[in-house]
C-alpha cells in the first residue's frame, strides 16, 4: 500500500514539472552551416607582361669563305596573350631583348712600300644590338604547368665596327675607322615550359631557334662602299622569364 501512495505521489508531483519545462524558452535551432570554399580552378586565360633574359650563339657566314660565331647575353621584355580550352592553350607573344651578342678580330701585318718600311693594323667587331621574336604559342596545361611551343618571325640589328693604321716609315701613320649596320628578318621555333606560381605570377625557360637566310648587304669603309656581301645568319638562343597574368582564375 505504501508503494502504492508513493508511486502516486510521484507522478502527481511529476505531471506539473514537465508542464512548465514546456513553457520553458528553448534553445534556437543550430545555424546552417556554409558550404566549403572550392577555389576556381587555374586557367592560363588572359594577358601578360614580364621581362626575360638569357644567352645566345649564333654563326655568320659568307659567300667569300668568311664564317665566324658570336655569343653573348640577352635581356629585355614579353608581352603576350593565352585562351585555354580545357587542356589546350593557344595565344601569341612577343619581345624586345638588349643583344650582347659580338665576335671581334685583330690582325697585324709589315712589309715595303717603294722601299720604305711599312706596318699595319686592323680590327673588326660584329655585333648583334636588338634581337626580337613574334610568335603563336600552343600548348598543353596540366593544372599550373603548361608544356608549349611556338612559331613566329624575328628580327635583328647587326652591326659592323672596323678601325685601322697605317704606318709609313718617315712619312707618318694614318687612321682609318668605318661602320656598317643592317636589319634582318627571318623565321623562328622554339619549345618550352612555364609554371604559375600564383593565379598570376609565372616563370618560363625556353630555346629558340633563328634562321635569318642569306641577305646581301653593301659594305662600306671609310665611308666608301667596298662590295656587296652576301652572308647567312642563324643563331640559338636559350631564355628564362618571369611573368605576370592578367584575368587568372
């Protein structure tokens, strides 16, 4: 019987206790979470600029047997544009570069003139000022690498420095200096690869080759011409850049 009147007390003293639990404020429902942020993927769309630099060999040679090689470094700026379609990149470039491409030559010589003692000497210097390519460029993206190609034209300032004495025994010496300079054209390829640190900061290495053909240039000493020279010109050059990309992901 007791237990009886217990278990009564017990659900009369329970029944109000959970009434006013109900009338309790309750908790606001959790917030909905956002959703996780998934970067755009990379794309190698867009405009770029940068700047570059390298080295260079070339060989020059004429129709008279003459043949030299010049080397030298080379620094300047790129400007181009990319359009990726999925995997494939397409677009154009161009640069500008400094040229410290040169070869020199000195010879010495003596002998008689009418008899008298005679000596001479002679030096030449060739160099290539301005070296600039403009090419299509094709390739393939792998995410943030692109492994490319390119086809194009080139163009190029050469320049002749020559410079004398002549030394006639009791009669004096004389001093002879002249210069000549030429622009080429020609066509060129090249492979390469570049890799996008960022969505906008990139780096490139590259070769190219040049091949100029055969042009006929005048050549002048002392401000007289002194023939017509047929000569040939190809050079190879290897570049690093870095550049930046505009409208990335």
């Amino acid at each position: 019987m007791k237990k009886l009147l217990t278990l009564a007390a017990v659900l009369a003293l329970s029944a109000p206790l959970t009434a006013f639990a109900a009338d309790l404020p309750q908790p606001p429902p959790p917030m909905p979470r956002a959703p996780a942020f998934v970067p755009p993927p990379f794309t190698w769309t867009g405009f770029y600029v940068g700047v570059n630099g390298g080295y260079g060999w070339g060989n020059w040679s004429d129709g008279l047997g003459d043949s030299f090689n010049s080397n030298g470094g080379l620094a300047g700026g790129t400007i181009g544009f990319n359009y990726q379609w999925n995997w494939f990149v397409a677009g154009f470039e161009g640069d500008i570069d400094w040229s410290g491409m040169q070869w020199s030559q000195s010879a010495t010589a003596s002998g008689t003139f009418f008899g008298d003692p005679v000596s001479g000497s002679a030096s030449v210097t060739y160099k290539n000022n301005i070296l600039s390519t403009f090419a299509a460029r094709f390739g393939v993206a792998v995410d943030h690498a692109l492994f490319y190609g390119k086809a194009g034209g080139a163009w190029t300032q050469e320049e002749f420095n020559g410079s004398g004495s002549l030394t006639v025994a009791g009669v004096g010496t004389a001093s002879i200096s002249g210069s000549n300079s030429f622009d080429r054209l020609g066509w060129m390829v090249g492979v390469g690869a570049e890799y996008a640190f960022t969505t906008n900061l990139t780096a490139k290495i590259e070769y190219n080759y040049i091949d100029f053909g055969t042009e006929n240039d005048t050549i002048t000493f002392a401000g007289t011409p002194i023939g017509v020279v047929p000569s040939k010109l190809n050079m190879s050059v290897v570049k690093v850049g870095v550049n930046w990309l505009f409208n990335g992901s």
